[in-house]
C-alpha cells in the first residue's frame, strides 16, 4: 500500500504527528487507516472496506497486548 500524501512530506508529517500526540492517537494506526481508505477510493466500491479496516484494527489490538 502506498501512504497518503500527508505521511510522505516532513513537514506535514510532523503535524500530523504532533495533532496525534496531543489527541492521544496512535500515529501508525491513523497511517494505515488512511492508506486503506484511499486504496478503496475512487473505486466505486464498498466491498472489502469495512473487512480491511477491521484487519487494520485488529492488528493495531494485537501490538498493543504484545506490549
């Protein structure tokens, strides 16, 4: 998958960063969220969005009992 644009520019990315630290949101989740939205953009189709995001969070749960 192929990050957003927002996770590819330095200076985007370290706002992107800083917004998440003030918000408490985990940097790498919100990253691999955006890529499956935008890998399903402008397909015309729903079908597998909620699986993969579903996959994405499960994955996000697992990292954290690993920790």
């Amino acid at each position: 998958m192929k990050a957003p644009p927002c996770f590819e520019d330095s200076e985007t990315k370290r706002t992107v960063k800083s917004i998440c630290d003030e918000n408490n949101i985990d940097v790498d989740l919100l990253k691999d969220l955006c890529e499956i939205v935008n890998e399903h953009s402008g397909s015309g189709r729903r079908f597998g969005l909620n699986e993969d995001i579903e996959t994405v969070l499960d994955r996000f749960i697992a990292r954290g009992a690993e920790s």
